[in-house]
C-alpha cells in the first residue's frame, strides 16, 4: 500500500559577510488542507532562524515556500521524494545527465558521516514519435544502505524495481506506460544528513545572489500552493 505526501522545498537567506546565500531545504510533511500545510512549514522553517543581537539582524532566515510537490512512500527505501520531467529531450541529452559512479558526490561527503540515507537521482527517458514528446524524467528516490561500497548497487537495484517504476507511472499526468519508461543511470547520489522522518531534509541546496529580491524571485506562487490542495 503506498503512502502519499506533500514535500516542500522551504527558502532560506544565510546572510554572509559580503553576499547572500540563497538555501532551498525539501522536506516531507504529512497529508494535510491548505491552511494546516502553511501552518506546518511556518513552525518548520521558523526554527531555523538564527538572530544576530550584534547586528540586530537575522543571519539565517526563512523566507518561504520554493516549490510543493507530491511524495510517494511509506518514507523507507524506494520513496519517490519529488520528480521533474524535461521536455523536447533526445535520448543524447538525457543521457548526458548521467554521471559514473565515481564521480557521485556522497564519495566526498562521508567524512564523519555514520548515518544510512542516501538521496539517488534517478534518470529515466521516455521516447515519444516526435521529438517534443519525448522527455527525461529525474526522480529522487531513497535509498538506505549502512555499507558506503554498497550504495550504487543498492541504488542500482531499487531503481530497476517495476515497483518503484509503476510509482513513476502514477505520478504521470501524461499516462505513462512502464514499458515506456528507459532507466539509464544516476545523475548524482548524495548523503540525507538528517533523519527525514521526523522533520529533518533529505536535500539542501544553496546559490549565492547579489540582492534579496533575487532571493524572493524564487518564491512559488500562492496561487499555484492553494491549487496543489484542490
């Protein structure tokens, strides 16, 4: 029986000493209405808030919300946390987002690391009879494995699952049949630092801008939120 969720990537500000850090957490929150869902990040993200009483200022600071997306579980190996699909792709360009094994980040970032999730980006190509039908599909799926040489295999095998695959399947508002559904490999596989069960996130990314406007740019639109819940 397969579980559903909502995942939201919460924006933050980390204000260093000469530019702005934007920092985007996913994390996974039960199913939930519109109104408890915005309660529910607002107490997640106000945690992390960091004031400066020198400065008289925030030096890390929640913003908002960056994207709202569906996740599939139960949250153990083989979740489907979030997914997006390219369009107007060649087999040539979805194949160039594959990484060798050896280039995988989580090799760089197991220093003092002793924790067992690891975040596989899966890609996927579905060919279509005309080239603007045809698509690449990157799925972040949750792998667990407390031996760091096993991790490829194990994400290797879960990714080929149909099981996993016929969650790709559901989640397609184009109607997509497994037989359409080409596995070729990892665009990266990184270490979950935090324990996504209860409220930690199992991604972090962060790109430096010039001014807070930039930053707030990339807020989703209320509209599109308020339409997710209905």
């Amino acid at each position: 029986m397969e579980d559903y969720y909502i995942g939201a990537s919460l924006l933050f500000v980390n204000r260093k000493e000469k530019m702005l850090e934007a920092v985007i957490k996913s994390y996974i929150l039960e199913n939930s209405t519109y109104q408890e869902f915005i309660e529910k990040v607002k107490v997640l993200g106000e945690k992390q808030n960091r004031y400066n009483r020198q400065k008289r200022k925030y030096d890390f600071e929640y913003i908002g919300i960056e994207d709202i997306f569906r996740v599939v579980g139960p949250i153990e190996e083989g979740a489907l946390l979030g997914r997006m699909t390219i369009w107007d792709q060649t087999l040539q360009d979805a194949n160039a987002l594959v990484l060798q094994p050896e280039s995988f980040a989580f090799h760089k970032q197991l220093n003092g690391f002793y924790g067992k999730w690891y975040l596989a980006i899966a890609i996927y190509y579905v060919e279509a009879k005309d080239i603007e039908d045809s698509r690449t599909i990157s799925c972040y799926v949750l792998i667990e494995s407390t031996n760091p040489s096993l991790v490829v295999q194990e994400a290797l095998a879960v990714a080929g699952r149909i099981d996993f695959q016929k969650k790709i399947a559901r989640c397609d508002l184009e109607g997509l049949n497994l037989d359409e559904l080409q596995f070729l490999g990892f665009e990266n596989i990184l270490v979950v630092y935090e324990d996504v069960k209860i409220g930690g996130a199992f991604l972090k990314m962060c790109k430096e801008y010039s001014a807070m406007g930039e930053i707030r740019d990339l807020l989703v639109d209320k509209e599109e939120l308020k339409g997710f819940f209905e």
